[in-house]
C-alpha cells in the first residue's frame, strides 16, 4: 500500500467530515517512528506511552493550525521531543536528583525492562548513549535510529546544521570510546 501524502493529510484535517479520518492516517503513519523516538529518550514503556499521548494530543489540537512552513513529521517530532524534555525536567526536579543520578535511573530501567530484548550489543550501544548530554543523545537518535537529515533535525531542534555535524560527531566519538574501553563486556 503506498503511503499517504501528508498534504493530503492535511488536506482531510481541514474538513469537519473527514477530521477523525484524516488524524487515523497520521496516527497510522507517524504513531510508531514517535514512540520509539520518546522511548530511546525515556526509556521506559509506559513513559514512552504516556508521552506518545500527550503529543498527539497537541497534535490534534494544534493540527487545524499547522502553517506548512515545515514538513509535518518534522514538527510532530518537534512536539515529541519537547515533551520528552519536559517530561525529563519535571522528574529531575520532582526527585530533586541530579542529571547524573536521572541518567542512573534511566540505565537501571533499561537494564530490568521487559520490553527490552536486545541482545548484550544493543544494551551496551543504548547504555553508552545514555551517558551522553541530553542533546547529543537527542541528535545521536534522530540521525542514528531515525535517520533523518540534518536539515530536519535542524526544524526540530532549532539549531544549525554545522552545530548538529559537530555535536553527532563528538557523540560517536564518545560512544566509540565507551564501547571501546571495555571490549571483553560486549
């Protein structure tokens, strides 16, 4: 089946009749990329969950609005990650605990999660991508796992390509390092 268009998407939204219709063809075509977007930033099932919610919901309600002057999933990950971030925040500071100690609790729940079931390499990538700023680990995983391009990582964060080539470099470079140190755990 070949995938809908996002005009015409857009298109469906701006018609009372055809609205229900037109946020299924969009919860269908970008419903899965999010969740997985949310959880490699929270890491948690029911976290991720919960913030896939609460994005299209935003969605829904600021659809009608959407102006064009940036593809659409663009702005959808754009409402993603800004609730991820948030969502990281409101707990840093709820637990009053430091960002080390978030980064901690992000592992453990990664390390006992049963909706984990990668194999000890891909536990080892994620571990060591959550020993990375949070930015780094935003970019790392839009570019990495959602193979986006620069430009739209760029819509999404708000920040310039050439920070964006910086910052995904020096964030496999750490990476590498991590993976590096220890070769006989992998």
């Amino acid at each position: 089946m070949k995938p809908v268009e996002d005009a015409h998407i857009l298109e469906l939204f701006q018609v009372e009749k055809t609205r229900n219709e037109s946020f299924g063809l969009l919860l269908n075509k970008y419903q899965q990329k999010i969740y997985w977007h949310i959880r490699r930033m929270v890491i948690d099932h029911d976290d991720a969950d919960d913030l896939v919610q609460e994005t299209f919901v935003k969605v829904w309600k600021n659809l009608g609005t959407f102006r064009n002057d940036s593809q659409l999933y663009t702005w959808i990950y754009r409402i993603a990650t800004n609730e991820c971030i948030t969502f990281l925040n409101k707990k840093k500071n709820k637990n009053n605990i430091s960002l080390d100690e978030m980064d901690v609790d992000l592992n453990e729940k990664l390390t006992s999660s049963a909706y984990f079931d990668g194999d000890k390499i891909q536990r080892k990538l994620q571990e060591a991508i959550l020993q990375l700023p949070e930015k780094q680990r935003v970019i790392f995983n839009m570019k990495y796992y959602d193979d986006m391009k620069y430009d739209e990582i760029s819509e999404v964060l708000g920040t310039s390509v050439g920070a964006l080539k910086a910052s995904f470099h020096i964030a496999v470079k750490k990476i590498e390092s991590i993976l590096t140190n220890d070769p006989y755990e992998l």
